[in-house]
C-alpha cells in the first residue's frame, strides 16, 4: 500500500440568507453528508472527527484526516460459468475469450470458483483508489442533493443564462485540503480560499490560509462566529447575564430554547441589549405581550421571581456596537405599535361577551363532514356532561365552560394570535362574570397542549380538556380520518396521548371503553368499528408513553396486552408486575402460564365449561383444583383493595401444584371428557395466573 498524506478538509458554501428554522438541520445534514460520500470512496476513517458550521449566510464543514488518495482496492469481477468458458475438450470458448478481453485480461490470470450456485470465471484485479482530487466535486453534488431543503429557489447565474436550484442563492465555495485548494465546481461555482465575513462588520474579503485557520479567521478579521453551537451557548451566556442584572429570569426555559435556536440562525456576530416598553402595557394579560414579543419580534421579555412581566426585553442583534443607543431605540419603537395592537384587541374584545358571541359559531365551518363549531360545541357539551358525571364532578360548570370554550375563537385578539386561543377565553370569561371554575376550565381546554406540557390543574379544566380530545378522536375515527404511517394531518396521536396522560397521571377512575362509547355517542352516524380502532389507537399511545418511562416492552405487554380498561392502574400493575418478576418462582410460573397459553390456543373453544370435580381422577390435578380454590378469592380481595403485588403474589406458593400437574397429568389424553375438563381446569389456572398481568409475557 502506497503511504498516504492526509490532512484536513473544509467546504463552505457561502448563500444568501438561509431560512432560519431549517439552519442547524441544513448545517448537520450538509457536514454529515460530505463525510459520507468520502467515507464511501475510502478517503476517511468510520470515526473520522467531524465538524459542522452554519451561520445565516454559510454552510460549512471540517472533516480530520482526509487521505490524499484511497487505498486501492481488490476488484473482483465474474465471468461466464465454467460451462459455458470451456468447450467439450476444455479449451476456451469465444464467449470466454471475449469477456476477458473486454477485461484487459489475460486468459491464464482467470480463476475458477464457485457463485454460490455454479462454478464460474473470475477476474481478480486491483484498481487504485479515488483521489481526493477527482472525488470532491461528486462528493458535494451527492451531498447538496440530499440536504433536506424545504423549499427550492430557482434563480440565473452570472452568464445570464444557466439557471440553478437551491435552497437560496449561493455566492462562494472554499474547498482547501490542508492549505492546499481542491479545484472543484458546484452551483456554477469555481472553488477558492476567499469568504467574506459579517454583512456590515467585516473587513471585506478573507482569505483562509490553512484549513484548521478557518473559525479564527472569520471571528478576528469577519466578526463571525462560525459554529451553531458556540454561538447559540454564547448568546444563551449573554442572555442569562443580562437577565440577571436586572433581578429578572427569562421565563418558560421550553420557550427560550426554542426562541434561542431562532435567534442562533438569524446572526452571526451576537450581542445583546435591554430594551423597555410602557409599564401600562401590563394591563393587558401577559400571555398577549409575551407572544408578540417572542414571535413577532425575536425578544426574550423578562420576568420577577414571581414569574410576572416585566416591561423589558432583551435584543439579540447582530450588531456589536459600542454605542447601543440607537439600535436599542429602533426596537423600541418597532414594539410599541405591536403591544399597543395587544391593547386595542383586548379593550375591544371584553365590550361583548363570550355568551353572546356562541350563536355566531354557526358560521365557522369546523369539518365538512363534521359541520361547524357551532355543532362541535354541543358534541363537546355532551361528552363533558358525561365525564363529569362519571367523576362526580359538577355537571353545570362543564357544561357551561363546554358552551363558552370556542367562543373566543370569533375575538380580534385570537384572530390575531391563535396561539392565545383557550388563553383569552379564559380572561375574558373571568371578565364577564363567570364562575372561577368555569373561566379557569376554558383556559385549560387545550391542555396538554404538547409532549411534555401541563395537564388541567382543575376538576372542570379536566373535564372539559378530555371532552375536546375525545371529540376530535372520535369524530375524525368516525369519517375515517385515522393517522396513516407519519402522516397526522390533525394532531391527533397528540390528542391520544392527552387522554392518556390525563387519565393515567390524574389516576382518573374511568373505564377507557365507558369514555369513548360517550365520545362516539355525541355524533349522529359514526362508521362501524371506529370506537374498537380508537380504543386500540389509545393503547398504542398508552404503549409508547410507558416505554419513554423505562418501562420494558415485556413489562409493556404483559399489562397492557390484555386491554385493562381502567388505564389509572396500569402504574401500580406494572410495578407489580416489576416486583413479581424478582420472585425465584416467577421465571418457573411465566413458563408454565406460556404452556398454557399453547395448549388452549390448539383448542380454542375449550377451557369455557366449569371444572367438573368428579372427573379430577389424577391426585396431581385434584391438588392444582384445590390450589386454584384457595387462591382465588385471595388473590380478588387483592385485586378489588388495589393491592397488584398480593395479587400476583399469592400465585408464588402455587408453583408445586403447577409445576406437579405437568409432570404427571396428559392433558391431551383421548378420553374427550377428561381432556374437556382438564383444559377448563388450565383456563381457570390461567385466568387466575393473570389476574392483574399476562406473566406469560414476562419471558
């Protein structure tokens, strides 16, 4: 092998402003899939270091220890088989000998051996691995194919001619290998060592010496920091600063962080400054402020200790300046028109009430086929009557948040920033004059509103917030509307899941079918079959909420397999079920549940009688009929005092009963009459086994 020169290699394409939102992926994807077209053609190592660069205006990469040239490589190709190369006196046929000269190869440099199927030719030859220099330029062209663009730009090259796809318009290409530049082309353009740097701050065009020169050259001369990650821990560091200097907290860190990656692909030389807006925009609900500022604008508002707005906001500009006034100045004034839009929705809002707004629903089209909100409203009011009832919860204050919940749907304020929907409903129902409960249940409607969010922290909010979900499940179930493969148009894994978490987290005692039987009740016509899909929909959402709590998938199945419609003792069961497995006789008895298992599946119609005691004749079956007896009700009082551990349990001291029965019963004996009656005794064997868990399952 030929000794190689290795050193590392830097591609940047420098663009017009990349959309923000997809900067980090387009940065990943870009650095990730150059090393694996290299990684392909032999020119680096499985564990090559790599490092990812993106700003606003640049995708980038370094990739450690980039050969010069691959190692060569043994090519191996296949010929004619043997029977086809070789005439009946085992000289070589025309096919054969034409094959190896298209190979350039010598009759007596063939090998014979097997494919697998036959015995065939073989031309065994090495071919000198890719240089770097001639692998680059495909290597980038693979690479910019697969970058997950979300939308395209179609734009003219300089000759006035030539028009590209990308993602935006791109003006520069570095490619040096070490300090060396690779000659390459890709969107029309010819690769160099010279980038600019900040829009405005830069000193002009800069040239990277040396590839490992590359961030250092573009903070000190382009005033740019050219890592996502170091500049978004740099502008989180800045942040938290600021913040604390003025005794205040950046609010939901959720938010922030969203927010922070925003802000991270919209500079690329940060700074941060305070900025201050009127104190009597805090008359307005906070919510409104906060959400103009963190969407509208970019700002991080602050908050007090008690979590409370303050009337100032921190900037992350892309200016470092020493002399902030004016920048901080123009923000303020672009905020002010903003709140004050806040402030005018809501003074115009409180003038008519939520009441008086619901017959208007009537003209918002919810679903074609499902009709309006107008329509959905009063499905809603019936599922939460129901709930409530089932919880002893009171029915007039669902009822009456169910009413006025998608009223604030038709206020200025939500037409403005739907995010608030729910949010406003609730200050304005508290203007009105509505009860507590019922302004606060509003509010909540929506919750959780995401993986992770909040549950209603209120019996009416509870209520309301899982007739809402079960509506949209069952009415979507209902005209055929399930999630299929990624596709869930109407967020409705997420509304499943809601249900789920309140249900389980709230330990909330309501059978799921009794649910989603008032769910389908609500509607007129749903299509058969759409209550048994959405329950089985519920548990799949119930499986994989419990593996993201370190749960084992045997654990998983052994529980929620059998379907326990109270989903508020799937907890305490699979913790029963954890406990029960530590037991010396539990690998012994999940054994012998599973045999069980198989036999009653080969007779299926079997083990539904009662045991006839007369026709117990072997001593062994008679003991487990005994054994089944005593432990029965214990294992029901158990069971009915929550107690999933006892109730497992008890099966311990009935493994030598099993386990005896095995040994010296035939279950399938000939006698019909005894083998009917000894299936039944395993029926009720198993039935008590898998009181609380199908232990079969455990192994």
């Amino acid at each position: 092998m030929r000794p190689e020169s290795r050193a590392p290699l830097l591609v940047e394409l420098r663009t017009e402003e990349l959309p923000p939102k997809a900067l980090e992926r387009l940065g990943a994807a870009f650095a990730d899939g150059l090393a694996k077209a290299l990684r392909t053609r032999g020119l680096i190592e499985a564990d090559a270091r790599i490092e990812r660069f993106a700003t606003p205006r640049r995708l980038a990469a370094r990739i450690h220890d980039v050969a010069v040239q691959a190692e060569d490589r043994l090519v191996e190709t296949k010929g004619p088989s043997v029977k086809i190369g070789l005439d009946a006196t085992g000289e070589p046929t025309q096919a054969l000998i034409k094959w190896a000269q298209k190979l350039d190869a010598p009759l007596d440099a063939l090998e014979r051996a097997s494919d697998g199927k036959q015995e065939v030719f073989w031309y065994r030859s090495v071919a000198p691995g890719d240089t770097l220099e001639q692998a680059i330029g495909p290597a980038l062209e693979e690479t910019l194919a697969a970058l997950p663009i979300p939308k395209t730009m179609q734009y003219q090259l300089a000759d006035g001619r030539t028009t590209v796809s990308f993602v935006r318009p791109a003006h520069g290409l570095v490619v040096l290998h070490g300090a060396r530049v690779l000659a390459a082309s890709v969107l029309g353009l010819a690769s160099g060592r010279i980038t600019r740097g900040h829009r405005f701050q830069s000193e002009g065009d800069i040239e990277i010496e040396d590839a490992l020169r590359y961030e250092e050259r573009l903070a000190t001369v382009g005033r740019v920091v050219a890592s996502f990650e170091t500049r978004r821990a740099r502008i989180e560091s800045m942040l938290r600063e600021r913040a604390a200097q003025h005794d205040a907290s950046l609010g939901d860190e959720a938010q922030v962080a969203s927010l922070l990656d925003e802000v991270t692909a919209l500079v690329e030389w940060p700074a941060v400054y305070v900025g201050e807006f009127e104190r009597a925009f805090l008359q307005v609900p906070q919510e409104c402020l906060i959400l103009t500022m963190r969407t509208n604008q970019k700002y991080f508002p602050l908050f007090d200790h008690g979590g409370r707005l303050l009337p100032k906001f921190l900037i992350v500009s892309n200016m470092e300046v020493d002399d902030a006034r004016s920048i901080v100045a123009g923000n303020e004034r672009v905020v002010r028109p903003r709140l004050a839009d806040a402030r005018f929705f809501y003074d115009v809002d409180r003038k008519t009430t939520l009441e008086s707004r619901v017959p208007a629903l009537s003209n918002v089209v919810y679903h074609a086929k499902l009709g309006t909100q107008a329509d959905r409203t009063q499905r809603v009011r019936r599922i939460a009557r129901t709930v409530a009832a089932m919880l002893g919860a009171n029915v007039a204050h669902a009822e009456r948040a169910a009413l006025l919940a998608k009223a604030d749907l038709l206020t200025g304020m939500v037409g403005e920033f739907p995010e608030l929907q729910g949010v406003m409903g609730g200050y304005y129902a508290r203007h009105d004059g509505e009860d507590e409960a019922v302004a606060l249940a509003i509010a909540e409607q929506y919750s959780p509103r995401f993986a992770g969010d909040a549950l209603p922290s209120s019996e009416t909010g509870t209520v309301l917030a899982l007739a809402d979900k079960l509506e949209t499940l069952a009415g979507l179930f209902g005209i055929g509307q399930q999630p299929t493969g990624d596709k869930d148009p109407f967020a409705l894994r997420r509304h499943g899941l809601g249900v789920v978490r309140m249900l389980v987290e709230k330990s909330l005692p309501i059978p799921l079918d009794a649910l989603v039987q008032a769910a389908f009740a609500a509607f007129d016509d749903p299509a058969a079959g759409a209550d048994d899909a959405l329950i089985e929909f519920l548990f799949e959402r119930l499986s994989g909420w419990l593996r993201e709590h370190a749960y084992t998938v045997h654990e998983i199945a052994a529980v929620v397999d059998s379907r326990p419609m109270r989903l508020d003792t799937v907890p305490a069961r699979l913790n029963a079920v954890r406990s029960f497995s530590g037991l010396p006789e539990a690998e012994a008895l999940a054994a012998a549940n599973k045999r069980i298992v198989n036999i009653l599946r080969k007779a299926p119609d079997a083990g539904t009688a009662p045991v006839d005691r007369s026709l117990l004749v072997e001593p062994a079956e008679r003991a487990l009929a005994e054994c089944v007896d005593a432990l029965a009700p214990q294992a029901d009082e158990r069971v009915r005092d929550g107690d999933w551990f006892g109730a497992m349990s008890v099966m311990a001291s009935a493994r030598g009963a099993v386990d005896r029965f095995f040994d010296e019963v035939m279950v399938m004996t000939d006698d019909e009459r005894l083998r009917t009656n000894r299936l039944s005794l395993l029926a009720a064997l198993r039935a008590l086994m898998n009181r609380v868990a199908d232990i079969s399952k455990l192994g």
